[in-house]
C-alpha cells in the first residue's frame, strides 16, 4: 500500500511540473506584467483576437517559456468595484466561470483552478482541447459524467496503471469536483482543502454541477492527447491569477 501511494504521489508531482512548466508555489508566480502581457499578444493585434464578449476582448497570447495564455480586457462601469480589473490573464483551462466572464476574483477562483489541475494530473490530459474529430472536450465535463455514472476510476491515466491506490484517487477526483462547482459559495476553502486531502475520516459533501458544464459534450473523451493544444478550445476556460483574500496553506 505505501509502495502505491508513493508511486501515485510522484506520478503526480511529475505531472503538475510537466503540465505547468511554471513555479506555482506562490502568488506571485502567477502575476503578469503589462509589459509581459503585451509582448505575448503582439500588443492586443488583432490577429491574436479570439473573442469578443459583453464584458470585452479576448486575446490568445504566447510567454517567454512558450505557456499559451488568455488574455481578456474588461470593460467596466464607473460604479462596478472590479475595474482596476481591465486585463485577465490565465492558461487555457484554468479560468473559474466568474472570473472569466465577469472578472471577479477570489481565494475561490484558486480553488477551481486548483481543482481542474487535480483532474489533470489524474487523467494526464488537459482540460479542454480537440479530439481526433475536431469536436471541443472539456475535461471537467467527462468527469462529472463518470463520477454521475459511478466509474470514476475510468478517469485515470492509463501510464500509471495498477501503481495506486483506488480509495485514494476516487476521494482526490471527489475534491477536485469540490472545488470545481460553478458557484463559488459551494467550494470549499484552501485550508479545508488541505484537511480534506490529509485526513480520510472527514466525510466529504456531495459536489454539485461543475462550471463549465456542457450537456451536449458529454461524448467519450479517449480521443484527447495530453500534449494537443487548446488554441480552438472555450476562449474563457482558463485561470492564473492572484488572489485578493488570504487564507493559511
């Protein structure tokens, strides 16, 4: 049994390092300058536009490591207290609906990030992307399809084969659907999320409808490669963001 949790937990760090390919051990790792987020978008060209909607602009850009980013300038009313949020910055995939859509930002936007990022490393795939058809997948959405179905062990990375412990997973597959639900009320907090991960003798809520949620893509998702790009996915999928709110880790 500790053979198998060892070798599930290295697969993991493995797979955080790899997907992310940046330090994300601290706040401040995920902030961006205006600078950065203008050479990554070629100065919001318009050839890097992939969007448009009631709340402003979207633009794909490009890092200095080579991490795809979305980039969305809000428009804000002079009455609204988010506007010194006129530019949202995330990886493709991570983006909580809130932040993305209305530029509203919290510890809770970390924990859906946090949340798709276990999903990922439990399925060695990434969140959204195009399977062999060219159809959209989303990642969180074939989840929440098979733990309704009561086979969320199908979720797994095939690599990883028999070398983990399946208690143990499912309850990680069960916090990640925690921390994706679409109301940020409904998720739990950082330091929840740390007793939650430590003790299993804490019973843990029922997770309710992730955000992001497709009821007409809720086709198998086998045909997604971990390494294919997202550039065709949901222009607001993503989140990478500092946090206003501090919590104890």
């Amino acid at each position: 049994m500790k053979q198998k949790n060892l070798l599930w937990r290295t697969k993991s760090y493995q797979s955080l390092d790899r997907q992310t390919g940046i330090d994300i051990t601290t706040t401040h790792s995920l902030q961006f300058d205006l600078k950065t987020i203008e050479t990554a978008t070629d100065k919001f060209s318009e050839s890097n536009k992939i969007g448009q909607g009631g709340f402003g602009e979207v633009f794909k850009g490009v890092l200095p490591d080579g991490t795809e980013v979305a980039v969305k300038r809000l428009i804000f009313g002079m009455d609204q207290t988010q506007a010194e949020t006129s530019r949202i910055v995330g990886t493709y995939g991570y983006m909580s609906p809130e932040y993305a859509m209305k530029g509203h930002f919290s510890v809770k936007s970390d924990v859906y990030s946090f949340g798709v990022l276990v999903l990922e490393i439990i399925a060695g795939k990434r969140n959204n992307g195009l399977d062999r058809d060219g159809n959209a997948r989303n990642l969180v959405t074939y989840v929440w399809r098979l733990w309704r179905e009561g086979s969320p062990l199908e979720l797994v990375d095939p690599s990883v084969g028999e070398n983990y412990d399946s208690n143990e997973v499912t309850r990680c597959i069960h916090i990640a659907l925690l921390c994706v639900q679409e109301d940020p009320a409904d998720r739990p907090t950082l330091a929840s999320i740390i007793l939650m991960l430590t003790s299993n003798t804490i019973t843990l809520p029922v997770p309710r409808q992730p955000g992001f949620f497709f009821q007409s893509r809720l086709d198998d998702f086998e045909g997604l490669e971990p390494s294919q790009s997202t550039g065709r996915s949901m222009p607001y999928s993503v989140n990478d963001v500092s946090i206003t709110d501090l919590e104890p880790r």
